[in-house]
C-alpha cells in the first residue's frame, strides 16, 4: 500500500488511561525479555504517574475507531551541556515504536512518529534524535530522515551477578 493510498491517521498524546494499552503494545518489542508482572507493576506506575506530567516524556498514541491504541511512540528529551551544535544543550531518545499487527504497514508508525519528532522540536531537541532501530524499522526511520551510525560505537555499563549496580568498573 502506498503512502497515497493510506487514510488520516488521528494521533494524540497519551493519557494515564491508556497505560494499561502502551503496556500491551510495549510486550511486543520485548525481544526475548521475561514479562513479569513485576516489569508491568513497575513501567505502569511509572508512566501513570509521569504521563501528562512530566514534559520530558513524551508518548503518542493512534486510537483506532473503537478506542483501541493501534500504535505508540514513546522518547524520552535528555538534558544535556549547550555547544555550539546543541544550542539548547537538549537531545532525543526514541524509546519504543510499535504497531499493533493488524494495523501494519497502515501509516501508523509514521503518524506517531512524526508527531514524537515534532514534539522533540518543540522540546529543543532537534539537534540529535537517536534510536536503535529493529530490522524491522529500518525502512520507518531512514523514511524519516534518521541515518545510521557506524556499528561497533554502542555500548552500555549495566550491573551483572558480578558487577552489582553502584559499584564502577573495578573488577
Ligand atoms: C516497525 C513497525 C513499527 C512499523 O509500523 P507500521 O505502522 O507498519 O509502519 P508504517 O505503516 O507507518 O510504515 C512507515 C514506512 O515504513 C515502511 N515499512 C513499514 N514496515 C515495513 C516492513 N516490515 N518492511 C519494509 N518497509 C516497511 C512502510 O512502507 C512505510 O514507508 P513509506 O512511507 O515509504 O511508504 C511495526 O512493524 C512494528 O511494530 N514492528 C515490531 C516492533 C518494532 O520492531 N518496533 C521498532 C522498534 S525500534
């Protein structure tokens, strides 16, 4: 189906009530991940608490007609120091992106995320968007102007059964 071809799509930011929806859509990007109910108890007392209230989250939602959420695009904006390229020393995370699979390859991931990247603008974070895409995602992000990064420069430091949190890299 070509972009022509596609209805408007209705996107919206998200509200406290759709939580228990974007936990839903969130499941089907867990990529192996154990969904516990304590992940669940914990990520939707967070975006409960923080939807609506906190600016620095941002998260937008295409209800389909009867109400159901048939996509999410939730980014975090970070704070960082000013330079001469991050004027308002502000960046972009996109945090997750998923459509429901029935609604695929409908517009509705670009909807939410042209709306997350206008929200990002608004925010001051224009400057830099990132993201880790999923194959899958690929064609979605490059659609949007995203380019990749050479390979090999992403790396995390995240607490093991050896190494608990708090604790540095000392061996
Ligand atoms: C990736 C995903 C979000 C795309 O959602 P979607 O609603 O189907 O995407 P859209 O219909 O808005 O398509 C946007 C563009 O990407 C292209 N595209 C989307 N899915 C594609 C696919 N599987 N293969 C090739 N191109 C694809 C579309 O053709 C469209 O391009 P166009 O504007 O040039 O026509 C969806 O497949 C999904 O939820 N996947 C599982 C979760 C995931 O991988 N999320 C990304 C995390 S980084």
């Amino acid at each position: 189906m070509t972009a022509a071809a596609w209805e408007p799509v209705y996107v919206r930011a998200a509200v406290p009530g759709d939580v228990d929806q974007l936990l839903e859509l969130r499941v089907q990007v867990m990529a192996g991940e154990p969904v516990t109910q304590a992940w669940r108890d914990t990520l939707g007392q967070d975006l409960r608490e923080r939807l609506g209230v906190d600016p620095d989250l941002l998260v937008f939602v295409a209800p389909g007609d009867g109400g159901q959420l048939l996509a999410c695009a939730i980014g975090m904006a970070y704070h960082g120091y000013r330079s001469p390229r991050f004027e308002t020393g502000r960046w972009g995370r996109v945090l997750i992106v998923v459509t429901r699979p029935a609604a695929r390859r409908r517009g509705y991931a670009k909807a939410v995320m042209r709306a997350l990247l206008d929200a990002f603008d608004a925010a001051g974070c224009s400057a830099s968007i990132e993201l880790r895409a999923t194959d899958m995602a690929e064609p979605l992000y490059t659609g949007l102007g995203f380019t990749q990064v050479p390979s090999g420069s992403y790396m995390t430091l995240r607490p093991t059964p050896d190494r608990p949190p708090n604790q540095g890299g000392s061996p």
